[in-house]
C-alpha cells in the first residue's frame, strides 16, 4: 500500500518567491495534518483538516503561510513570500475516524536562502 | 491543557545494552498514547501505542504500559542496537485525533 506521498521532498528558494508543498493521503483516511520541524523548534502542528474542512489552524505561523484540501486525496502547504526562516522539514500526516495513529510523509526540506 | 514531557537525550548506550526513556503526561480526558521513531532524512514512524489505561503496546522488542496512576508512557528496550539508533517522540491525541508530541530523545547506540 502506498503511504503518505509528499512531493517535493526537497525544495530551495530564495527569499521572497512562493513556495508549495504538496501531500496525497493515505487512501480512505479523512484527516490530514501538516507539520514543521526545526532543531529550535521541535515538531510543530500547523494545521489540520476533517473531511477536507480546516478544523485547527492556530499553529500556522502568519499570513503568508495558507493551506488547502480541494479533496479528500490532495492538500497545498502555500507560503508567499518565502523567508529565510521558514527553512524546515514539513511533514504531513494522515489519519481516519477510528483509527488512533497518525502515519507521516517522508517530508520535504524547504530551504529558503 | 494536554502535553508531553520526555527525557532529554542524547541517550548514548553500549550495544545489548538495557533503553528506558522517560515519558510522562498532562491531558484532560483519556488520550491515547504513542511511540514514533525518527531515523534520519525520513518521516516519523508509529513504534508502538496504548488506548487505555494499563495497556501495554509492544513491537520489535520495545514496550511501554499506559499507567493513567503515575500519567507516564515509559519507552523500554532489554537490548539495544546499533539500527535503534534514531529519535524518539513520545505523543498523545486527543478525542479529535489531535496529536501533542515531546520533544524527541537522540538515541545513540555503540557497538
């Protein structure tokens, strides 16, 4: 079965373009997170959506950062205008109703110079 | 509020040697509680997990009890690896299936 796909797994940019990030969930799962992970920071919860609705998005960071889930296997992690400090691992997770666990994406490294 | 709270690492142990690492709890209700491993350049992956309270979730050796007494989810090993080198998070999810992770533990293992 295939996993979480997440693509680009890795992505460099400079300061100031548009960065997307993208996730296909497991099929059949209903809920899907995107996290951060920094070395200062730890692994941080962004945003997560149910049945393809924003449920929690208290943890994305400012407005340049939006996320999206136009349906149940696809959701973008959009930031516009990238910073140097945005630079990160971002992880996406997937889960369903029942399920306990979360299962994660190989992650894409975004490096914005 | 619902938190995790994990020993810092690095843990540095000598292959065959015995793991245990520290996890303990804050949550209102009763969460379920992880184990996730980190090896580097990948994502997390689920170790173990317990529902309730006094079970104890198992796999590849390592185990840990759910013990709502004491609010703790303690990793253990008899005999480490060097392939159990990798990060360890403890976590737990709430009834919406929203996870609070630890901070991670760097396990390092000699041979």
């Amino acid at each position: 079965d295939a996993g979480v796909i997440q693509s680009p797994r890795h992505e460099v940019t400079e300061m100031g373009q548009e960065v997307t990030l993208r996730c296909k969930p497991i099929s059949g799962h209903n809920s899907l997170f995107w996290y951060r992970q920094t070395m200062m920071r730890g692994l941080e919860l962004l945003i997560y959506f149910n049945n393809n609705v924003p449920i929690d998005d208290s943890g994305m960071p400012e407005d340049r950062f939006s996320a999206k889930m136009p349906n149940a296997s696809f959701s973008t992690l959009k930031i516009q205008p990238s910073e140097p400090r945005d630079s990160a691992v971002y992880f996406c997770a997937s889960s369903s109703t029942g399920l306990h666990e979360q299962y994660f994406g190989p992650g894409t490294r975004l490096t914005v110079t | 509020g619902n938190s995790v709270t994990q020993m810092e690492g690095p843990v540095t142990l000598s292959e065959e040697a015995f793991l245990t690492i520290n996890c303990t709890y804050t949550a209102t209700g009763y969460p379920s509680l992880f184990w996730y491993v980190q090896y580097p350049g990948e994502g997390l992956q689920l170790l173990l997990k317990a529902t309730k309270a006094d079970d104890k979730g198992s796999n590849k050796g390592f185990e840990a009890t759910y013990r709502k007494e004491t609010t703790s989810f303690h990793l253990e090993k008899g005999s480490v690896q060097v392939s159990d080198s990798a990060v360890y998070f403890c976590a737990l999810s709430d009834p919406f299936n929203k996870f609070y992770f630890g901070s991670g533990t760097k396990l390092n293992v000699k041979p």
